[in-house]
C-alpha cells in the first residue's frame, strides 16, 4: 500500500505562483510514476503531468506546459507541483496519484493508470 498526502494548496492572485507537494509513505519503492491531476467544479477530471521515478522525465498536458513543473528530490519523495503564472481557469481540487505499473509514459495520462491517490487540494485563482 501507499499513502499520498497533498499539501501547499491555497488561494493567489492570477499570474502568481504555488507549489504542491506530495509525499508517500508505505511501499514507496514500487512507484513508476507520480502524476498530478485537477478537478474544477462540474468538470471532468484532468491530467496535469507526470513524472517518471527513475528517469525523472516529466510530461505535461497542453493546458500548463511552460508554467507548471514537476519535480522531487533524490530522495524522490516528495514530489512538487511548481505552478507559476496562474490563472483563474486553473482553480480546481489537485490530486497527485502514484502509479505501479511499468507503463509507457503516455499511459500515464489516464487516471485509470493510476493505483493510488491523496485527498487533494484546493487551488484557488482569483483574476
């Protein structure tokens, strides 16, 4: 089993900066990939990018890229969600997941892929 919890969530003024953090606890050693995703009000859920643990590659969707980071240290945990120029259109709920199956990144979109997830976030953007 792993444990995700999120923290760093808040309210800013639009084109300032947050970061997340996830840390993991339990069995930490079997995580492929940490993914972030976010959910606004009515909306469907959506993926936000990913980071691959052993190469440290990281893959974004259209909507963030250039703005948003993922990151982690070497000890790998916790993982960071650095988000600059905000906007109010990226106001959601932010869940980070972890993944255990050795997938092709771009399979790690789907949140289907994923084997874990923290409580989420919130992320609040005022224009």
């Amino acid at each position: 089993q792993v444990q995700l919890v999120e923290s760093g969530g808040g309210s800013v003024q639009a084109g300032g900066s947050l970061r997340l953090s996830c840390a993991a606890s339990g069995r930490t050693f079997s995580i492929y990939a940490m993914g972030w995703f976010r959910q606004a009000p009515g909306k469907e859920r959506e993926f936000v990018g990913v980071i691959m643990r052993s190469t440290g590659n990281t893959y974004y969707a259209d909507s963030v890229k250039g703005r948003f980071t993922i990151s982690m240290d070497n000890a790998k945990n916790p993982v960071y969600l650095t988000m600059n120029s905000l906007k109010p259109e990226d106001t959601a709920v932010y869940y980070c997941a972890a993944g255990t199956t050795n997938y092709n990144p771009s399979l790690y979109q789907r949140g289907t892929a994923y084997n874990y997830w923290g409580q989420g976030t919130q992320v609040t953007v005022a224009s």
